[in-house]
C-alpha cells in the first residue's frame, strides 16, 4: 500500500510537470519503501485486539499513527505547491464589466424651454490577457524549489514510516518482555510458595527449624510483590503499545503467544564479517530517507536562491486587451460605442532596489550551505547509529548465549538445592539463593532476548532487509 501511494503520487508529479512543455523535468529517486502487504481492511480493525503480532501492530500504526497521517497531508501539500509552480508558466486571462443606468434631470429657471430630462444605460466590457514569456528563470527556479520540496516529502513519509514501524517494535518487544517477566515472577512466586510449604512441613515434622521457614515466607511474599509489580508494568506497556499504534489509550489488546520463547524474528540476517557489514552500511546511509531528504531540501535551497536572484533580472510579458464599451451622451458630446484591442509587449528593467535582491540571495545562498552542513551531519549521525544498532545486536547475541547456559545451570543448582534441602543435606538459605539465582537468570534471559529482537527490527529496517511476510518475533 504504502508503495502504490508513492507510485500514484510520482505518477501525478510527472502529469503534471508534462502539462507544459517549459518545466523543467526531474525525476524524483524514491527509496525502496518499507512494504509490510498491508491488508484492505487493516484500518477497521475492532477496538479490541486480541493475539496481535508485531506485523499486525506495524500495519495498523502506519494507517493510524498521527505523524504518518501527517506526513501523507504534506506529500499533499507538497504536490499542491508543485502545481502552483507550473500553473505560473500559464497566461493569465481576467474579464471586468460593468453596467449602470443614469438620470438626469435639468432645470433652467430662466429659460424653462431648455429645460430636459435624460434616462440612459452606460456599460463597458474588458477583457484582458497577460502572458509572461521570458522571466530571466525564476520561474524556473521556483519550480525547482517546489519539486525538491515534493520529493523531501515523500522521502520523509518513508522516513517517518520507518520511524514508525520501529518506534511500534520497541513498544511492543516492551511488551512482550513485560508480559514474559510477569510470567517468571509468577512462576518465581509458585516456586517460593513451595518452598515455603516444604520449609513448614519439615518444621512441623521436627526437621526443620522456624527460621527456616520465615525465610521462605519472606521469600515467597517478596516474589509475590515483585510479580504484582510486573503484572502492572506489563499492563502499562500494553498501553504504551497501543498508543505508539495510535490507538486510544483505553483500547484492550492481547499479544500473540509465541510458540517458542527464544525464538528470533525472521530477517535477513546481516553479514557478520567487518568488509560486509561496512559495505552495508555505507549502501544503507546512502539510500537512507533522511538523508535523500536533506539532499533534496539543500536541492530546494539552492533553488530558492536562484529565484530570488532572477527577481531582480529583466522580463518580458504578452499582454492583449479587448474593451467594449457604451457611453450616454451625458458624459460625451453624443452617445459612443466603444470596440477596441491592443497587443503588445512590455519588458521591465529593475534598476536599483537598495540592494535588498542581493542581500536576499546572500542569506539564500547561507541557507543553502547550512543544508548541505545538514546533509553532512545526516550522514554522520546515521552511521553512528547503525554501527551502534550492529554493536548492540552481536553484543545482546553474545550475551544471549552466555544466559542460556547460566539459566541451564541455574535450573540445575536450584534442582540440587532443593533435593538436598529435602534431604535434610542442604540449607534453606542454600535453597533460597539458588531460588533468587535463578529467578534472577530468567529475567536477564528475558531483557537480553527483546534486546535482540529490537536490534535485529531496527537493522532489518535500516538494510530494508524486512521480509514483507514475516514481520514477527514467533
């Protein structure tokens, strides 16, 4: 969808600038969109969403969100002024007329035989024309500047659609990963319960001691506190999800249940070798949106200074008149009918204005040099970001393998505690450690995992290696 509104849009820009044969045309090189197959009938959705997926989330946000709305008005706005542009290279025709009835009446106090009255209709008829042929290109220029403009819009649409899809993955691995910790604090909480239990039967058997058993008590209320704790960040993720979907913040969603917990999303995998990745960063920055966007406003920049520079040039204009017209004899020595046209060119010379033209294509020129400044700083910042997004995934991959194996060891420490403990063998603050250890793996397991995936969404994005089908982490 996304892709074939880019498309209609192009293809209006050119009906256009093909309307007249002196615009100049410019092809606008539109980056490769982020196309998810938005379905028909995604921006119906009901209020309440239940088993969402990330692919569902992007494709409602990217119908909903505001600021892509916004960005979509001003692609809109864009191609209005683009027309304004071109209309310019027209001729202007205006028509006037008017029509009045008059009375008159005359008195001669001394000579009454003089005396007349007169009743007549008066009206004239123009119609003009007014054609700029040759205007030094300013003209030129400030369609320059409207299409540079146009194609900065569409290149922040992508952008902001980019941004958007990205800003959804973060709330919604959010989620996910809230939703999954207020799981182990259960899980953690049934595990302490036990314990507690364990601890009070083997006290009540003669075995165990009162200390040990308040220990578990308060291990187990402690979990109990922590999972209410994550049971409301859960809830208070959901609804920042819904709100970076663009949702209102009271509507009820579930998400979608993974089928494997460690499961990662499913892109193309970036190369890992240093020559690859630099390459794929360097494609990326220089097919980057944002920065297509800052070329084409230093485009736009440029432009604006040529045409202020051509106001104070000379210019040559068409202008043809046709007038028609009816005069009473009141204000004439008898009555007109007036049938006139004229044809002629008029050239202007601007002479002197204060320098003030000069003054303005300085400052244009200025803001122009700021662009491309911006279009430098564009770059810069892009690529920290991408080296840091790359650092970031094979560090939270490193960090998720190391996890795996300490939750594995984990498990089996609490298993031996707990064995032991019931053995009479081991100790309830043995066992109570090892509990808390492992309650403590699980949720780093859990962090590291949603770290992952968010990184790998931001990368995939970024090389535009997001496969349209499979826009999920299960």
């Amino acid at each position: 969808m996304m892709h074939s509104s880019h498309a209609l849009l192009l293809a209006a820009s050119l009906m256009t600038t093909a309307g007249s044969a002196i615009a100049l045309e410019t092809s606008l090189d539109l980056p490769p969109p982020l196309v998810l197959n938005l379905e028909p009938d995604v921006c119906e959705m009901p209020p309440a969403l239940t088993e969402l997926g990330l692919r569902d989330a992007v494709q409602v946000a990217l119908c909903k969100a505001p600021n892509v709305q916004q960005a979509a008005i001003a692609i809109e706005e864009s191609l209005a002024n683009l027309d304004a542009a071109n209309a310019k290279y027209l001729p202007t025709l205006n028509a006037n007329a008017d029509v009045s009835r008059i009375g008159k009446h005359v008195k001669y106090p001394d000579h009454a035989a003089r005396n007349y009255d007169l009743h007549a209709y008066s009206g004239n008829a123009r119609l003009g024309l007014n054609w700029l042929l040759f205007d030094s290109g300013q003209r030129s220029a400030q369609y320059d500047n409207a299409h540079a403009k146009l194609s900065a819009a569409l290149y922040s649409k992508v952008l902001v659609s980019r941004d958007q899809a990205i800003t959804v993955a973060d709330s919604y691995y959010k989620a996910r990963s809230a939703t999954a910790s207020a799981t182990a604090a259960r899980a953690a909480a049934t595990r302490a319960e036990k314990n507690f239990h364990a601890t009070q039967r083997l006290r009540e058997g003669g075995v165990g001691s009162i200390s040990d058993e308040l220990l578990a008590k308060v291990a187990w209320q402690r979990h109990l506190v922590d999972s209410e704790t994550k049971a409301t960040a859960a809830e208070v993720t959901k609804i920042a999800l819904v709100t970076a979907i663009g949702l209102p913040g009271q509507t009820r969603i579930s998400l979608a249940v993974s089928n494997d917990a460690a499961a990662a999303i499913t892109t193309a995998r970036p190369a890992t070798t240093r020559s690859t990745i630099d390459e794929q960063i360097t494609a990326a920055i220089r097919n980057h949106p944002r920065l297509a966007a800052a070329r084409a406003n230093t485009q736009a920049a440029k432009a604006e200074a040529q045409a202020i520079e051509a106001q104070h040039q000379p210019k040559i204009s068409l202008q043809a008149d046709r007038h028609l017209g009816i005069t009473p004899p009141a204000n004439a020595v008898a009555r007109e009918n007036v049938n006139s046209w004229s044809v002629g060119l008029t050239v202007h010379i601007p002479i002197f204005d204060g320098q003030a033209t000069r003054y303005a294509t300085d400052a244009a020129r200025a803001r122009t040099r700021a662009a491309r400044e911006t279009e430098r700083t564009v770059q810069l910042e892009e690529e920290l970001k991408l080296l840091t997004d790359f650092n970031h995934m094979s560090s939270a991959a490193q960090k998720n393998t190391l996890l795996r194996d300490a939750e594995t060891s984990a498990e089996q420490a609490y298993r031996s505690a707990q064995i032991r403990y019931q053995q009479g063998v081991g100790t309830a603050v043995e066992l109570l450690k090892a509990q808390d250890e492992l309650a403590n793996i699980q949720q780093a397991v859990i962090d590291v995992h949603y770290e992952l995936l968010a990184a790998q969404f931001r990368i995939a994005i970024a090389l535009d290696a997001l496969p349209a089908a499979h826009v999920d982490d299960h």
